[in-house]
C-alpha cells in the first residue's frame, strides 16, 4: 500500500498573508485573525507561521475534547491594556494544565497519545511504525 505524507491545512481567509520564512509580522492587537485561535504573540509582539501551529494545536484539542482548551469571554490576558490580566493569565495556566491532563489521563505517555493520533487518523498503513519521538 501507499501511505500518504500527513498534511494539516488551516484557514482563515480573512487575515491570510503572504509571509516568507524566516520573517515576521507586528503585532495587531485587537485586528484580524479569529478569537480563540490566536495565539499570545499575535496581542503581544512580533509573530511568524508559529502562530499556524498554535491555531493548529487549538484545532486539535477541539476536535478531541469539543472545546478550545484557552477560551476566556474577557478576551486575550496578554494584551497589556486587558482588564485583571494577572488573575487571567494564572486562569489560563491553570486551564492548559487541566487540558494536558485530561488529554493525557487515558494514556501512558505523550509519545503513546501521539502514535495514537497517528493510526487513528489512517495515514499510516497497519505495518509501518510511527517514527515518533517525545521525552515524558
């Protein structure tokens, strides 16, 4: 059989732009992208095609727990004009730690729960090995 190269594609037409590798973007607090996806270097400072990664690892918690892991209605705590950003910022913390956990609690390792995605997802034939790597 044929396996096929895994590819994740994310999209967000409204703020897609060209970016060469290796440089970055300001910041645009407040402006373009979508709540909930965006990651803190996006409100904060200067960011690159890292931010995909971070929307991508959103996207993955959503789609196996059915909720984004970081949502906060008071919008981004790392905006520095955001109201109670300390207190937030410890909520956020919190809630990622409780997120890795309920993730994690079912498997043995981060390795396990990788190579999991992995053959769940089809992309590896059932005789090939994943060649996945991560020190717990």
């Amino acid at each position: 059989p044929t396996s096929h190269p895994f590819k994740a594609v994310l999209l967000d037409i409204d703020s897609a732009q060209p970016l060469a590798l290796g440089s970055s973007r300001a910041a645009t607090p407040g402006h373009g992208g979508t709540p909930g996806y965006l990651s803190p270097e996006r409100e904060r400072t200067s960011y690159n095609h890292t931010e995909d990664i971070w929307a991508l690892g959103v996207a993955t918690c959503y789609v196996l727990l059915g909720l984004r892991p970081f949502q906060d209605s008071q919008g981004n705590p790392w905006r520095e004009d955001a109201a109670d950003k300390e207190a937030r910022r410890e909520r956020f913390h919190r809630q990622y730690e409780a997120t890795l956990e309920r993730i994690t609690e079912f498997r043995t390792s981060r390795s396990q729960l990788l190579q999991d995605l992995v053959r769940g997802s089809d992309i590896l034939s059932e005789r090939e090995e994943p060649d996945i790597s991560w020190k717990d």
